[in-house]
C-alpha cells in the first residue's frame, strides 16, 4: 500500500456525502461474493460518521477508498467493527488492513472495556482479525442482544441461521477479550519474570563455579610450591 495516496480517519459530517455510495457498495460486493450481509440505509451510515464512530479511508483525489463502523451492544459490554468495505478501484492496496486496524484503535479509545466481535465469512477478514488478537469463538460467546441479531435479518443466510437456532451459520465469530486479553499479558510478564529469575540463578551459580575452580587452582599451586 502506497500510504501517501491514502489517508485512514474517524469519519465526521464532512463524509456524509458519501454514504449513499458506500452504502450501494456494500450491497453490490455482497451480491458479487453471493454471500450474506446485513444492509445499512446512507442514513444510518451517516449517523455513525456524525457520531464519531466510523472510519473513512479516502484517496488523494477525494475518492472515498473504503469505510467501517462501530456498532455497540449490550449497554457497551459489546462491540462490533462492521460493515468492512473497500472501493473496488482500490482493492489490492493493502485498505482492508489499515482499515481494520483503526477501527479496532478507534472501539478501544471509545470502549476500553468491552469484547470487540466480528461476524465474516471472508478468509482476509478472519486473517486481519487473528493479526489483531482475534479468535473464533462459538455464537453463544456474543452478545445475546436481540437487536443484533435482528440486524441479521436482511441477510441472506438468515433462515440458516434461525434454523440452527442462532448457535452458527455462514459467518465465523470471532472475538477480541479485553479480560482475557490483561491475563495473557499478565502471564506473558511472569512468564518473563520467572524466566528472569531462573538466568540470575544461573548466573549465580556460574559464578560461584568459577570462583570454586579459581580456589582450587590456587590451593593447587600453593600445594605444588610447598
């Protein structure tokens, strides 16, 4: 990706003229891929920019370059990076993942105590989720908030989904803890300490080695003089 033709920021009312377009995007590249996504109306797109709880990614020019959300569920115990496009025209430059990354930087700077979860059925997506800590998760792992899955409705898949009784479908859950997140840092650092210790003792003993080498030399050459 050419970072100089680009630029990745929260979106805000001066990107409000581009979501009637991202938002026919959105539904062309689900028809394309024939899978399922849940559809968004510019005015709930434009919602999201004017709240701050949106990334654009625009090319010098002013073309729009591709787009993301935040939605919340749960009263906020919940959070969900939605709605990934990328401008055909600029596909194959590296977007999706500057994209992904600012929005999850974005949900975090917003809502640093809640689970961050993605519902995708694209092998990039999971791959750019598992580089930012994501992991697959079974569906009862989400939030159980009616009005999210309410959302799923539009989708194509959304009887598969009601006829596994919202247990699993098309799309792959996967999660980013922030809980779970603090205790593998937690271990990583006694982990380190542990390991720390052990090579001071080591050391220690390596020096007490040497010195009990260099007595005996000496006791030896004390002997060989007398």
């Amino acid at each position: 990706m050419n970072h100089s033709n680009f630029i990745v920021i929260p979106a805000n009312e001066s990107h409000i003229g581009y979501a009637e377009e991202i938002c026919n995007e959105m539904s062309e590249s689900a028809k394309a891929r024939g899978t399922g996504i849940a559809k968004r109306k510019p005015e709930y797109v434009a919602k999201k920019m004017l709240e701050g709880k949106a990334v654009i990614a625009l090319h010098k020019d002013g073309t729009w370059a591709g787009f993301c959300y935040i939605e919340t569920w749960s009263h906020g115990d919940y959070v969900a990076n939605s709605g990934l496009i990328v401008n055909p025209l600029f596909r194959k430059e590296g977007l999706a993942k500057a994209i992904k990354k600012r929005i999850f930087e974005l949900s975090r700077e917003k809502y640093p105590d809640a689970k961050i979860f993605g519902l995708t059925t694209g092998f990039a997506v999971m791959k750019i989720n598992s580089e930012l800590g994501y992991e697959p998760v079974p569906y009862s792992e989400l939030t159980q908030d009616e009005e999210f899955w309410s959302g799923c409705k539009s989708c194509v898949n959304y009887d598969i989904l009601m006829s596994k009784d919202r247990k699993n479908c098309m799309c792959t859950a996967m999660l980013w803890d922030p809980i779970e997140k603090k205790k593998e840092l937690q271990e990583k650092i006694e982990m380190k300490a542990k390991a720390k210790e052990r090579l001071k003792g080591m050391q220690k003993k390596h020096s007490l080695l040497k010195r009990i080498e260099l007595s005996l030399r000496r006791s030896t050459k004390m002997l060989s003089f007398s």
